[in-house]
C-alpha cells in the first residue's frame, strides 16, 4: 500500500488525498499524514467568500456536495486545476 495521505502542489492550490480505504476512516496513520501535509503547504492563509462576507484563516477544510462541484454552484479563484 502506497501513502495514506499525499499532497500535490499546482500553483497556489494544494491537493490533500487520503487514500485509506474503504472509507478514509480515522486512524493514527491518517491523522500524522494529515499533519504533515499541513507542514508542506505555504502558511500565506485562504480567503472564503460566502454570502455572509469575506472570511480569512491560516488554512480552510471544505466538504462540498459532488453536484455542487459539477453544476457550476461554487466558485474557485483561482480555478481549480484539471486533474
């Protein structure tokens, strides 16, 4: 079995996957490979913004509806990259 978790850099995005199947279930693994893919990603903070403002962190986790992503409802800027 390969990495639990792995981080791909394209620009200013950052791909997070875990890959621990059957369903990405917590495990001490997958929490250390989550951590460490926090430590490879640049701390310059993302702005989300919503219909309530303009929100600012030093990182953001988003679960978003699969039909959400595909009928155009969120946007990404810079887009997000093909994969």
């Amino acid at each position: 079995m390969g990495q639990i978790v792995t981080v791909e850099t394209k620009g200013d995005i950052a791909w997070v996957t875990l890959d621990n199947p059957p369903v990405n279930a917590t495990s001490v693994a997958l929490r250390q490979g989550l951590w460490d893919a926090v430590g490879q990603v640049d701390a310059s903070g993302v702005r989300a913004f919503t219909d309530r403002g303009e929100f600012r962190g030093a990182s953001a986790v988003a679960t978003l509806p699969l039909g959400s992503l595909k009928n155009g409802a969120i946007e990404f800027a810079p887009e997000l990259p093909e994969r």
